[in-house]
C-alpha cells in the first residue's frame, strides 16, 4: 500500500501540486482604515411603530366594537396614542434575531456527522418603555395582556374566570422597528408578524433616588420580515431589501410568472432566446431588430407600449 498523498503517476497523467504562499501583511496608513471605522450604524437612531388589529380585519367583523382597539379606547389609549407616541416613548429596542434548529445524521459518509437545519425559530424581544405621568405606556401593555385573557367586565367578582381570545383578534401584523441613520436616507426595517405581549415585568418604585419610571415586557412573535413589505416599496419593486428588481426583469434569476413574461418579452425584442437580458449583458447587443428598429423611442414613460406578444 503507498503511503504518498499524491496521486500515482501513470503513462497518460501527471498529477501536480501546486503551493500558494499567502504574502506578508504590509503597512497600511490609518487613512485607508477610517472611512470604514466611520461609516459605522449607531445604535440610537431608530424607532417603533405599533399597530393593533381592528374590526376590519376578517374575523373581528361581527365584534364590531368589542376588538382590541376599542377595548383600549374604554381604557383612555386612543388610536393616535398607539401609532405615535407608544413608539417613541420605548426607549430601549432590540433589533430581532432568530435562530436554526438541526438535525445530525450519521451513516450517510464513512466517519462523518452531517447536520441539516430543519426548522427556524424566533426568539422573544424586549423592549423597555417610558411611563408618561398619565400612565398610558404602562396601562397599554396592561390592557392589552388583560383583552389576550378575555377579562370579564367586572374583574373584582369573586367568580372571576378568564376567556381567552383568538389569536388574530390579539396578534399584530403591522408592528415595525426601523434602524436609520443620522441623514434619513440609509435604514433597515423589520416587521414583525403575530406579535403580542408575553410577560410584563414588576416595575420597581423607591422613596429615595427619583428616577424616570420605566416598564419592560417581553414580546413574542410567529416571524418578521426583514426590509419594506409596504404596497408602495413593492411597486416601486424594492421590498425586502431587493435592489437587482429595477424595471421587473429578473436580475437575480428568480421572480414570479409576471417577471418571466418581461424576460421574454425583452428576449424577443434583442433576439435572445431562452436568456436573461441583465445576467448575459456582455453577450447582448442592444440594438432593436425587426418591427421594432426604428421605432424604438430613446426614453420609455411609464405605461407607453414598445411591443406586442401573442401568447
């Protein structure tokens, strides 16, 4: 048995090896370190926005004035409350983070464990209030936790009993936390689907020592999606951090039927067949044949027709 790692030599092939040596590092100045230690992200630019389900919302439609928001309107937390200042008055937020679970399988390669992730799980956040001196910071994460429980009308019944809700009358779809930077232009934003409050935290009160009255709870969530999911950063065909969707070819090489149609379309007008324009740009000459040649306007308005196609 040959004990040599290379590969026996044979009358048809010789197997090489070749070695690459890694250069020594080099002196680098500090100029060409501070324009990535400066354009850094700061962790003090963000803010919440909650929104809570209402009776518009599919299930709720026949308890019409017994949903979530009406039931925090009794309580003194208005509408404007809950999208304005319940955001701004959280003073501590944690971007969320999530976590995959594997599996381990053995046997399927001599001496090797493989592991595959089979499931993604979402951890919990917490997020820290500012109790303003009429107390709405705290009652609304209290009624909220409260109309989870279906509380009776009269609490201080000896036969009291809770009745839980169901979870699309409790859960939010639309809460968001956005990161941005000091100039406005530059963010990231999450959106949390099937949010609710989990446990709210004791808040500690003390003769000695005023401070600013603050209130913890957790919160949990199903998912949250990373980048805009808004109507309007879809069609503007920029939503979930996508930047490769600019005029709906399909840049990335996956899309919907809608962005395969325009690859065809575009692959018709220059020729091409069975190709993506913007992956084969070196191989594509973007001149106009046919019916097309001669017609073809320098600069295209949104909704001016440039073609036609039988399908």
């Amino acid at each position: 048995m040959r004990d040599s790692i290379f590969p026996y030599k044979t009358s048809k092939y010789i197997c090489y090896v070749i070695l690459f040596r890694v250069p020594a590092p080099r002196p680098r100045g500090i100029s060409d370190f501070l324009p990535k230690i400066q354009n850094v992200a700061q962790s003090s630019h963000y803010f919440v926005k909650f929104s809570l389900p209402s009776t518009a919302s599919g299930f709720n439609l026949f308890k019409k004035g017994r949903d979530l928001r009406s039931y925090l309107r009794r309580k003194g937390i208005n509408d404007r409350f809950i999208i304005e200042d319940a955001g701004l008055l959280c003073n501590d937020a944690v971007l969320p983070g999530s976590a995959l679970a594997s599996v381990d399988t053995r046997g399927d390669f001599q001496g090797v464990i493989e592991r595959f992730a089979h499931t993604r799980n979402f951890t919990q956040i917490n997020l820290e209030f500012y109790v303003d001196n009429e107390y709405r910071s705290l009652k609304f994460l209290e009624h909220w936790m409260e109309y989870i429980t279906g509380s009776t009308p009269d609490p201080s019944r000896d036969n009291y009993y809770f009745q839980l809700n169901y979870p699309v009358e409790y859960k939010s779809n639309e809460t968001r936390i956005v990161k941005f930077e000091r100039d406005y232009n530059r963010f990231l934003e999450y959106r949390f689907i099937g949010l609710f409050p989990i446990a709210l935290n004791s808040v500690r009160v003390a003769y000695q020592g005023s401070q600013v009255l603050k209130a913890t709870c957790s919160f949990s969530f199903d998912r949250y999606i990373c980048g805009e999911s808004s109507s309007l950063a879809r069609d503007l065909q920029r939503a979930f951090n996508n930047i490769f969707r600019g005029g709906g070819v399909r840049y990335d090489g996956i899309g919907g039927p809608d962005e395969a149609f325009k690859d065809n379309v575009l692959s018709d007008v220059y020729r091409r067949v069975d190709s993506n324009i913007l992956n084969d740009l070196p191989n594509v000459s973007f001149t106009p044949s046919g019916n097309v040649a001669g017609s073809f306007p320098s600069s295209v308005a949104r909704g001016d027709t440039i073609g036609s196609r039988i399908v």
